[in-house]
C-alpha cells in the first residue's frame, strides 16, 4: 500500500496564508478553526547582521490530506492554492527523494 503525504518547502514559501484559507474554505472550518496553520518565525537579526525568517505550514488534526477531492483524481487545496507552489502532494518515497535534492528547508506531513 502506497503512503501519501505532503511535503512543503519552507525556502519558498511567502506567508501569503492562501493554503491557511484554501483548506479552511474546503472543511468549512468556521474562523480560528485550521486544517493547516502557517507559523511565523522571526524575523531576527543573524550574526553577520543580516536578516532571517521563515514561514512554516503546519497541517493539524482536521487535516485528512483532502481526501475527497483526491479521490476525484484532483490536488489537495493547499496545494492547488499555494500561490508560490511550495507544497506538493504525492507518495512518500517519491517525496523524500524530492526532499533530499532541496535540502534542510523541506519537511513532510503524514496524515
């Protein structure tokens, strides 16, 4: 049996909150209710006196990787909204693979 999952790539994603919505929207999740949350960390200042920050989305309990839209044959909403196609659906072997050529930016979501 094949295991899905999500994987987001944290170097590009913008903090736009399009997937925060688009999954909202989906589950009909009524407002501070999330399928998938976007944390934002920084920004602070580095040693070499540059600037850093990062937006991480993190799927919660009520996310079951849009299980019905997939099963049409359709992407999860997130990842049909990430405006900046920093997530992507698909088996986890081919996922990790995809993860290990990025780098340290990317993380997986299991369901």
């Amino acid at each position: 049996m094949t295991t899905y999952g999500l994987m987001f790539d944290n170097e590009y994603c913008t903090g736009c909150h399009s997937c925060e919505l688009a999954c909202r929207n989906h589950l009909d999740l009524p407002l501070g209710q999330w399928g998938i949350k976007l944390l934002e960390m920084g920004p602070w200042r580095k040693l070499d006196g540059r600037w850093e920050g990062k937006y991480v989305p993190v799927p919660t309990t009520y996310c079951d990787l849009c299980a019905d839209r997939v099963e049409r044959g359709e992407k999860p909403s997130c990842v049909l909204h990430c405006l900046a196609q920093a997530i992507e659906y698909g088996p986890l072997d081919e996922l990790a693979v995809k993860m290990a050529d990025r780098g340290a930016q990317c993380s997986i979501f299991l369901p």
